[in-house]
C-alpha cells in the first residue's frame, strides 16, 4: 500500500496528496512490486535498497547509497500464536532521499505510522526531516514501555491464576510472554545501538530540540530494556513456580482420590464377605441383618476416613 502525505509550508496543514511533492512523507506498508517500481523510478532510489527492508531477519542498521540515509529500526508487532497473543518484531524503514523525500517502508499495518498519517502527533510537519525522524524514533521507544507494561499486568493475572492451577494452560500463556520478551530484549539492545550512531551527529543533522528528543528516545530505550531484563527474571521465576504448583495441586488430588477410594472400597468389602456362600447362622435369619451390615460398613468407612484425615492423607 502507498500513501504519500505532505505538510504545505505556508500553512503547515497535513493532508494526503495523490503525487510526489518535494519534501513529501511517503509511507509504504506491505508494498506490492508496481509500487516499489513505481517510488524507485520517480525518486531515483535502487529497487533493492528498499527491498532490502523487506526481510524479517533484517537487523537494525544504518547504511547509505547514493545520497539516500536508510535508518532501520525493530518494532513491535502484535500477533497470535497457538491463539495467544504474542509479541514479535518487525523491521521499520525510514529513508531520507537526498533530504527532499522520506520514505518509510514496512512488512505490514503498523498502528504508530498511523498516529503520523491521522496528524495526533504534536508539532509534526513532513518538511522537517531530522526531527520527523526522531519523533518515529521516540515514539517507538515509548510503544516498547506500553507493551512491557502489558506484560507485567499478565505476569501479575498469571501469579494470581496460579494457586489453584492444575493444567498446562497458565505455563503456555508464560511461556508466549517469555518468548516475547526475548523478541523485545533482542530489538531493544539493537535499536540502542543504531541511537547511539545517530546521537553522534554523522548519520542525520541535528538541531538543539531534535538532540534533547534523541536523548529522551535513547533514556527511554535503555529503560525498556532494564524493565524488559527485570520481568524475565520475573517471567522465569514465575514459570517455575507454576511448574511446581501444578506438580503439587496433582499430587494432592491423586492423594484425596486414593483416600476416597480407600474408603468407598470397605462397604463393598463388606458386602462381598457377607455375600459368600458360607453359612451365617442367627446372624442370617436376624430380619435387621442388612440395616446391621450397613452400620457397621457406615461405621468402618468414618473410621478409616477419620484416620486418612488425621494422617493428612484426606
């Protein structure tokens, strides 16, 4: 899908235009072969620098042909696995061509290049490069913060879920958080160290205001990956002790169905001794014999039962 969006410099309204514009924001979002023919051809870009974004094992990274700055950049998609919902990373490109142009390419829908293209972000304007640049930048960051904070509250709901827990099910939903959080440790660390190289001021230009946004990404970044660090050792923690728990409430429900069969089993016992073919005497013609035998089976099962408990076996 190709968008392009331009902010007019008279009167800086944001609007969608159906043409290239110098100083235009073109964001492609899973991009069929005619557009990205079409953008390399009218913006004079290598087919296969773009293409290069397109791949989902491509880190993040900065490199530069032909006067266009490629910033590329992991960000956090959500998606369903095993119908539980996880969290992957994507590769986002951002593309400075010559500054005249930017150009932002990813695999699929991303809600944060919305916020962009709906005009919600405050003092964005597509002529100004280097700052549209760290705005995507910083935002990232702070999307990263709200998906870890997602991931505490589901780590808090598991540890509350996990007392009375008896199947595998709380185990998988920890492990799709774990799996996650090594995702979002892995882009965060990478992400770092494309900032630093931008903080450095030799990959795009920097005015005062766009090097104080820059640093505020970078805090929040690391922070991202402190919290990220913290809550897999929570994850981990809390993964094994939901492994034991599960272990343990199994256990204690085989031991309470034993017992129960112990003591369901001395009536029938009862009855079978008395059902032989072996003579009773007074007791068989005693027309009380059966209420007899059903006391006295009532009686064994609350004794055996009374001492199963006192043994903690019930």
């Amino acid at each position: 899908m190709l968008r392009i969006y331009n902010t007019d410099l008279n009167t800086n309204e944001f609007k969608r235009i159906d043409h290239f514009e110098m100083g235009c924001w073109i964001n492609l979002t899973a991009p069929t072969d005619a557009e990205l023919i079409e953008v390399s051809n009218s913006l004079g870009i290598k087919k296969n620098f773009i293409m290069s974004i397109l791949d989902n094992d491509e880190k993040p990274r900065i490199d530069e042909e032909d006067g266009c700055k490629m910033l590329l950049l992991d960000v956090p998609i959500r998606h369903i696995k095993n119908k539980r919902e996880a969290i992957k990373t994507l590769p986002l490109g951002i593309i400075i061509v010559r500054n005249d142009y930017i150009i932002t390419v990813c695999l699929q829908k991303y809600a944060l290049l919305d916020e962009f293209s709906q005009g919600k972000v405050r003092e964005f304007y597509t002529y100004k490069k280097s700052r549209f640049v760290i705005q995507m930048i910083y935002r990232i960051a702070v999307s990263y913060l709200k998906i870890l904070k997602e991931i505490d509250d589901r780590i808090e709901k598991a540890e509350e879920n996990m007392l009375g827990a008896t199947k595998n099910e709380e185990l998988l939903n920890l492990l799709a958080l774990e799996n996650s959080l090594t995702y979002i440790i892995t882009a965060l660390k990478s992400n770092g160290v494309v900032l630093d190289k931008i903080l450095k001021g030799n990959v795009i230009e920097l005015f005062v205001e766009d090097e104080d946004l820059l640093e505020d990404a970078i805090i929040e970044n690391n922070q991202a990956i402190e919290m990220s660090e913290l809550y897999r050792g929570i994850l981990s923690s809390t993964t094994d002790t939901v492994a034991t728990i599960i272990s343990n409430n199994l256990n204690t429900i085989m031991k309470f169905l034993a017992g129960i069969t112990i003591v369901i089993s001395i009536p029938t016992m009862v009855a079978s001794f008395m059902g032989m073919n072996v003579d009773l005497g007074v007791f068989a013609k005693n027309p009380f014999a059966f209420v007899l035998l059903i006391l006295i089976s009532l009686l064994l099962s609350i004794l055996v039962a009374l001492l199963l408990k006192k043994k903690n076996m019930l």
